[in-house]
C-alpha cells in the first residue's frame, strides 16, 4: 500500500492500490485572523448569493439566511454554510443539553461546511477559527459513505482555498495559519488560543 506522502490530491488509495472516486474525507484549515478581518471573507462569500448560513443549534428549524445577517445578529461562535438547492438535504438530531431540547445539524451526513469563527475569548487572547467540509457522506441504516455532490465539494474548496490565501503565515505548526496582522499583533503580545 502506498504511504500517505503518494496519495493522491483529490481522492485516496485503497488497500488494493486503486484509486477512489471519492474525494477527501475532510478539507479543512485552522487558523487565526483578527475579527475585523472577517469582513473580507465574509464578502467572499457574498459573491456567491446561492451560499446561506445555519446557526450551530437551536430549538427548531430556523430559516437559512444570508451569513453576515446571522454573525451581525446572533455574534455565533460556529455557523454552518451551505447553498440554498442544498437546504432541504440538511439532517438535524435532536438532543437535549441543560433541560432544553435543541436541534443541531449531522455535519457528516448534510451538505455543510463548518465554520467556527475567530473570537476573543478574553483580553489579548484570541480564539482559533477552522473551516471544515467533509467530502462524504455517511448514509444512514448502513449504507455506508458516498460522496456528496460535486458542486458543494467544488464550492466548499474554494472556501477553504479562500481561507489559506488569506492566512498566508503560520503558527507553530504549518497547519496552524495566521494573517500578517496577527503574525504581527503575536510579536506585540498577542496569545492565540486553541
């Protein structure tokens, strides 16, 4: 079997040396960027007026809206992105957290990216972002995974193609990424947290 350093870029090997038409099971990009920074990828997203947002949880299904609507109006931590022909393939569980019911959404199994947003969770001490897509979809009652479509697979690497040009440096690590601004507020004392 070939070692991880041969796959290739847009599918994976199997034991048998061939290769899958699946794509990746996750795309995805930890980094960090001041809050006004946002603003630029949040008109990123505006150029695509298919692309709504989700809250995390709430206690029924809400409406999908526009992605700055629901950060202006709730300042959420962690919203869902979709587009709009996508909306009705979105899964919801139900779970109950402090007395209250709530429904979340199944990131596996809908047509969803991630996105937790970077936040200051105290003074000088910012709160890492992350985009995440996973690019299969578990079926339910054992049908194992399937890819989703290849236009939301398309749309939700461009996203975070998006995200890594716009956090060109690292941090510790090359899979922790920053903007120049925090590579700079960082030499002034800025602590980033995980």
């Amino acid at each position: 079997m070939p070692t991880s350093s041969r796959l290739p870029k847009s599918g994976w090997m199997s034991p048998r040396g061939g290769r899958s038409e699946f794509p990746r099971v996750a795309v995805t990009a930890t980094f960090w960027w001041l809050p006004e920074e946002e603003d630029d990828f949040l008109r990123f997203l505006e150029r695509d007026t298919r692309v709504v947002a989700l809250p995390l949880e709430a206690p029924d299904r809400v409406a999908a809206t526009a992605p700055r609507e629901l950060i202006e109006s709730e300042n959420p931590a962690r919203v869902f992105l979709t587009l709009r022909p996508y909306l009705e393939s979105v899964r919801y569980v139900s779970y109950q957290t402090n007395g209250r019911a709530l429904l979340g959404i199944d990131a596996m199994s809908s047509p969803v990216l991630s996105y937790s947003r970077c936040l200051f969770r105290r003074d000088n001490e910012l709160g890492q972002g992350n985009v995440s897509f996973h690019g299969q979809c578990l079926v339910v009652d054992g049908g194992g995974l399937v890819p989703k479509p290849a236009e939301l697979v398309s749309w939700a690497k461009r996203v975070v193609a998006r995200v890594r040009k716009t956090t060109p440096g690292w941090h510790q690590y090359k899979r922790y990424r920053v903007t120049d601004a925090v590579t700079e507020g960082v030499a002034r004392g800025l602590k980033l947290t995980f």
